[in-house]
C-alpha cells in the first residue's frame, strides 16, 4: 500500500504575496468528501468541470471591463424627436463651442509656458512654480470642454514629503480631474501619437514618469525612481493608479504593491462618474483615446465626485500586499464599487500557473488521504 | 445561423432552443448569446481558443486543455448544446454522458486505463508520479472488478457514477 508516500512538493514559493484567491469565491462544490476511495470518486470530475462551465458561462474579470452603455431613453413617438434635438444642440452647438474653449486653452498655455520654460531656465523654482499653475490651468480647460461637473469633497492634498496618492482609475481624464485641482506627477503608461508628445514635453515638467508594461525590467527601474521622486523634497505629490489598468468604474481589480512599499504615508483618492450623463469608462481595447475624448465632448457632462480621504500608514506587522487591501477596501466603499481578486494585467496576459497548481496540489492531497482510510 | 448578428430572432432563439432539447429556457438562450459575442471580440460566429483562455477563471482550471478541444470553434447553436449539460434540467444520464467525452479524448466510445489516468494527470499535476497514479488507479479498479486492460464504456459509467448524487450545474445568470 502507498501508506508512506509523501507527496511530490512544488516549489513552494506559493504566492504568500497574494491575498488568498480562494477566499473569494463562493465556497464551491469541492466539499472534502470523506471516507475510502472509490472508482466513483476518482471518474467524478464534476466539481472541476462546473468550475469551468461557470467561468465559461459567466466570470467576475470580464465583468470588470465590459461597458455598460447606458439605458436608450428614446424609444418613444415623442421621446424620439426630443432625443434628436438633444443631438442636434451636442454635436452642432455644445461641440464646437468646446472645441473653440479647448484651443483657446491651448493657446494661452502654450503660449505661457513656452516662454516659461525657455526663459526662466536659471530659476528653477520659480519656474517649476508657474509651469505647476499653467499645466493646473490647461487641465481646467480641458474638463471645461468635457463641461466637467467634479465635486470635490475632504481636505486638499498638501505638499509634503514622504506621501503618496493612490487612486481608482477609469480613463485617462481620471489624471486631468485630479490635476486641475493639484499638479501631481502621475506615474502613467507610455502612450504613443499626441498622446506620447503630451508627455514627453509637457508632463516632464511636472515630474511624470514614464513605464512600459510588456517590459519586465522596467519594473524595478520605476520603483527606483518612485523612491527618488519621494525622497525629493521640491518634487510635486505623486500619483499612482495601483489597479495599473483602466476599470469600468464598478469594479476595482487587486492593487499593485509598488505604491505601498515606499515607506510612505499612502493617501487614497476616490473617484466615482456618475454614468447618467456619460460613460466615462475608457475601453482601451475597443477605441482610442482621441475617440474616447470625442465622445466625452459630445456628451451633455462629464459629472464625478472625488473624495480625498484620510491617508493611511502601513500598520505594524502588516504586509504591504495586505496594506494595499486595506486601502483599496477603503476606496471601494467610499465610490461604492465592487472588489474582484484579480489582477489587472491578466487583461494582457494569462494567470501564472501557480493557480492550477495550487488547484492540482489539492486534488492530490485530499486522493492520497483518502487512500490511507479503511 | 451563419454570421452572428447582434439581435436574436425569435426564430433563432427557438431554433437553438430545439437544437439544445429545450434544456435551457429562451431568457436564458438571450444571455447566453450576450456572453458569447462578449467573448468572440470581432464577432466572428465562433470563439477561438485565445478568446476563452482570456478569462483567467478557465483558464486556471487543471481541465481546461480538455474541454478546449471540445469547444473550441463551435457555433453559437453548438456552444449551448454544449453548454446544456449543465443545466438544471439535464438528466443525470446526459451528464454522465459529458464527463464520458470528456474522458474519451479520442471519440472512440471507450475509455481505457490510460484515458483515466490522462486525466487524473491533469487534475493532480505534477504532485503525484506516475507511479502513484497508476498504482491508486489499478487498485480502486480491482476492487470494483476491472483490470488494467479493461475498456470502460458509457454503460460502466453509469453503472459507477449513476448511484451517486452528481451536482453538475450552472447558473445562468438572466438580467
């Protein structure tokens, strides 16, 4: 009998960085059957295989990315033409007229900020104090041309050192909401087009830095940079986005560690769109940004509140990943969103193996058990 | 159905309805449709296998290499036909019928001792050996009176499996 066989042990190094994803799901058909092994026990695959169904019917990460267009309203004999109207002042009135804001917007700050940043090269304060104020005024042409209706409740954020930000993040305007009332210096993807342009010249100034996702090296460059940044005395707030992807704005997927292992105060920022006006959720998948931007200026309003809440200080024998949580709990609640285990990037690439073979070590253990009973 | 279009017709749904022995109900025919164009991204009739292996919860599951073959590329009509063996209103029979296929990788109408252990394989990984596995698998075969060399058939399973209280079922979820 296999009475003493141990069993095959993998490399342990099972995630203890990651929350426990079984601890999310709803407590499945694997119930611990006990008792000897039979033929029936091991041909029955059925709780695996209605994992698997339920996965393929029905799963809490697409669900995250999917978005929800909102209710036609216009179905109706005179809803119908009051619609049409509606699209007639958007697209022939509301439009242009933004776009006109938005190029006065650009030529005033280019402008302002050209000159800044040639000329005052030797005043290096002064000089990062007004292109601080010009960029603040470019983002409030910006969300004057979405007509952004942004409430703003709790403290503003202070300049101080050894603090960081962390915020939910939907679309790309999440940054531009929360820099018309500070200038941070946003840890962002590198976009490329204008987009790209806009960040290499402008967003330098403030302090931005840049990584790329598909590389992996990159990641322990930009938190070498993240704790310079930190450590700088003059440098402005940093912004982190820790779910590293855009989210449909109700869901948040699992929040990136990096932002919670710099030893600093970590200050949430929540923010949540209010999707009768428009939908804020920027799919990168399914258009881009320049489309993205063009529907949010032929939209009625871009409305959304931001909450700054209390800033929070990794607590003593707790785990950055369990700290990360805690914050991510907090901003949850606040915008009234669900939390989902999983991470971000798998919208880019698949699930480690580790999970199947956590799944895999299971079945083997509870066969092996079974085996010993008489 | 030919290409998928983004409205059902009744006649669609009632089509697919009977392909699937009305096991699941035209609500939830609906729903189905909407996860499947969610799935296939450039809609076109089918999902591949990329697209299934995107949604991280299958593709974490140790069996899913399996049921892959198994889905990979069908139809819309096929996909729920497919999927009807987890509704609520299959018979016990028909269920035991898909975990036989999912056993009988080669579609000869009978499982061998290596088509087991195949799949014990895949659900226990690399944390048994071989060894182990054919060892656990030949002694619970001759205690219910097979051999290393006997053939199981769709009779045979539902001799073993059919006294037991499977649970195969999944909610589809209708808004």
């Amino acid at each position: 009998m296999s009475g003493s066989e141990k069993l095959t042990s993998s490399s342990s190094e099972l995630d203890l960085d990651r929350p426990n994803i079984e601890d999310y799901f709803p407590s499945s058909s694997i119930q611990e059957p006990r008792g000897k092994l039979r033929l029936r026990d091991l041909l029955d695959i059925s709780p695996t295989l209605t994992e698997a169904a339920g996965a393929i019917v029905d799963d809490s990460f697409t669900r995250c990315f999917k978005s929800n267009p909102p209710e036609p309203w216009n179905w109706n004999v005179y809803l119908f033409p009051l619609w049409c109207c509606g699209v007639v002042v958007r697209y022939l009135i509301l439009f242009p007229s933004r776009v006109i804001v938005l190029t006065l917007g650009w030529i005033v700050f280019l402008s302002s900020f050209i000159p800044v940043h040639v000329l005052l090269k030797g005043h290096d304060k002064l000089r990062k104090k007004l292109e601080r104020y010009l960029v603040e005024l470019m983002c409030s042409f910006f969300v004057a041309s979405w007509t952004g209706v942004v409430k703003y409740h709790g403290p503003r954020p202070s300049r101080r050192p050894k603090q960081v930000f962390v915020a939910n993040h939907t679309s790309m305007i999440d940054f531009i909401i929360l820099e018309q009332m500070t200038a941070f210096a946003v840890i962002m993807q590198k976009h490329p087009g204008w987009v790209g342009l806009l960040q290499s010249t402008i967003l330098e100034s403030v302090g931005c830095i840049w990584f790329h996702r598909s590389e992996a090296k990159d990641r322990e460059i930009v938190a070498r940079k993240l704790r310079e940044h930190v450590r700088g005395i003059d440098n402005n707030p940093l912004l982190i986005f820790p779910e590293g992807t855009c989210v449909n704005n109700h869901y948040t997927v699992m929040f990136k560690k990096g932002a919670f292992e710099l030893g600093c105060t970590v200050c949430p920022i929540a923010i949540k769109y209010n999707k009768i006006f428009v939908d804020a959720f920027w799919n990168s998948r399914k258009q881009s940004f320049t489309t993205h931007l063009l529907q949010l200026m032929t939209s009625w309003a871009v409305v959304c509140d931001v909450w700054y809440l209390e800033p929070q200080t990794l607590k003593v024998g707790e785990t950055p990943i369990e700290f990360a949580e805690r914050v991510r709990d907090i901003i949850s609640v606040r915008a009234g969103l669900k939390k989902v285990p999983w991470d971000g990037y798998l919208k880019y690439s698949r699930p480690s193996p580790k999970h199947r073979e956590q799944k895999q070590q299971s079945f083997a253990e509870s066969m092996l058990q079974r085996l010993q009973e008489r | 159905m030919g290409q998928a279009p983004s409205m059902l017709t009744q006649y669609d749904i009632e089509e697919v309805q009977e392909h699937c022995n009305n096991l699941f109900s035209q609500q939830e025919i609906v729903s189905l449709y909407q996860r499947f164009c969610q799935l296939d991204r450039n809609a076109k009739g089918f999902i591949s296998a990329d697209e299934f292996l995107s949604v991280p919860e299958f593709a974490m599951n140790p069996l899913s290499q399996r049921l892959l073959k198994m889905v990979d590329g069908l139809n819309f009509k096929d996909f729920v036909a497919f999927l009807s063996a987890f509704s609520a209103k299959a018979t016990i029979q028909h269920k035991i019928e898909f975990i036989f296929r999912v056993y009988d990788s080669d579609s000869n109408g009978k499982v061998s001792f290596n088509d087991i252990l195949e799949v014990l394989r895949d659900l226990s990984g690399s944390f048994l050996s071989d060894k182990q596995r054919e060892q656990v698998l030949s002694q619970v075969l001759a205690e219910t009176g097979y051999t290393k060399e006997s053939y199981l058939m769709l009779d045979d399973f539902i001799k073993v499996l059919g006294s037991s209280d499977l649970k195969i079922e999944v909610e589809v979820p209708v808004d």
